[in-house]
C-alpha cells in the first residue's frame, strides 16, 4: 500500500499530516507521488501523526512496487 492510498482511504488530508508531522505540503505531495523518497526520521515522523500499526509501516515504507 502506498501512502497516498492510505490517506485516500482513511480521508486524511495532506495538509493535516503535513502540519503534524512537520514536512511541508509540497515535500509530501512530491513523497507521495513516488517524485523523492521518505528519510527514515519522515517516515518515524508519519508513522507517529498518523499512529500507524507495525503492519501498515510495513506495507506503506517497506515494500516496492514493480512496474
């Protein structure tokens, strides 16, 4: 799962996670969209605001998608 299907499903809006994980919108719209990668402290940061499962940190951070 990707993090921007999460957000879809659980109706979290990227300006909410931005703000409570401090990364700015334009960062996160460009993580999101697969443009630059998450560091390991952003994905802490949005694992915490977002009070993610050690399953869902998995299969949001953790797995690669094959095209």
């Amino acid at each position: 799962m990707l993090l921007k299907q999460y957000l879809d499903e659980k109706g979290v809006k990227m300006s909410w996670l931005s703000e409570n994980a401090g990364i700015s919108e334009t960062s996160l719209w460009r993580k999101t969209r697969g443009l630059t990668g998450f560091s390991l402290a952003e994905a802490v940061r949005i694992s915490e605001a977002l009070k993610l499962s050690d399953e869902e940190i998995r299969a949001i951070f953790f797995t690669s998608e094959v095209n």
